[in-house]
C-alpha cells in the first residue's frame, strides 16, 4: 500500500497496484508494480527514479509494467489473478552460465538500471533503461571496465540491446 500511495504521487500514474512475486531462480520475492500512466512515452527506469526519493530503497519494486488499464472484475474491482506475469529478470541462474566478461558487462548494467541482477539475454529497454541509464551504462563501461571511449557510443547500445550482444561489440583494454 505504501509503494502505491508514493505512484499515486506522482503526476501522469492514473492507476497502479504493487504486487509481490517470486523470483525467478531463488526462493525470494520481488516488487512488482502496474501502472497506467498518461505519460506520452513512459519508462520505468525514470518511475524507479521518481519513487527513490520519496521511498527506502528495499520498497522501489524491481519490475514497473504499464498497462492501457488494471484488470477489473464484472463488479469493477481489481483483478489482481488477471495481472499479466512479469518478465524473468535474472543472472546465471535463470539464463545458465556466462563468460567473466559477459557477467562483468551484467553488473555494470544492474547498477545502472538499480536491479539485483541482469541476464545476458535481458534487453537494456525493456527493463526499463532510458537515456539517463544509458549514459550511465557507457561512463561505467569506460571507467569501471576499462573500454576505450571511442568504442563505448549510444549507437552500440541501441544496436546491441542485450548484455551478450553489448558484451561482444566491446574490445577489453588489457588488465
């Protein structure tokens, strides 16, 4: 309730319900939030960022889906059973094995969008990544992982949407 009054805050959210659900590869659970928003192109990345400044970070949900309109009942009340399944976000555990560079590439992704973790296969946009997370993505990229700048372009990221694509279109400066 808490996490749907701090949406209900925010300006172009019309309707939204948190739902708890498992995680995908472990026993935990996650938050996960859906929202119908009058914004002309939303990004959960930037609904995350709005909710980190009013919320503790333990109740920032992992997932923001936006929906045309909440499910409801015959007698209109939610239907929370008929909420669509979020999408498995995950690291080794859900998609298998990764190469060291590939995992490296993973966690510089998960800092930037605020998730535990990040699949190989998980694509930058649809997890919610804006241009804000992507520039964070690239300076990352340069400083934490020592890939020359020239290399490390908007361009890339948009053609290589994915850890394992990204991953593969960077050259490694020597250790």
């Amino acid at each position: 309730g808490e996490v749907d009054a701090a949406l209900f805050t925010l300006p172009h959210v019309t309707e939204a319900v948190t739902v708890s659900a498992p995680r995908p590869g472990s026993d935990g659970a996650r938050l996960v939030s859906y929202l119908v928003s009058t914004a002309e192109q939303p990004s959960a990345a930037a609904v995350r960022a709005e909710l980190r400044s009013i919320l503790p970070t333990h109740m920032v949900p992992e997932v923001v889906l936006f929906l045309k309109a909440l499910p409801r009942t015959d007698r209109g009340k939610l239907d929370r059973a008929a909420l669509p399944e979020p999408p498995a976000i995950g690291g080794p555990e859900t998609y298998g094995p990764v190469s060291d560079w590939e995992q490296a590439v993973a966690d510089v992704w998960a800092g930037a969008l605020e998730l535990e973790s990040v699949g190989p296969d998980d694509d930058f946009f649809e997890l919610g990544g804006d241009s804000l997370a992507a520039e964070a993505v690239l300076a990352a990229t340069v400083s934490q992982l020592g890939v020359p700048a020239e290399q490390v372009t908007a361009s890339v990221l948009v053609e290589a949407p994915t850890v394992r694509q990204f991953a593969a279109r960077l050259r490694r400066a020597p250790d």
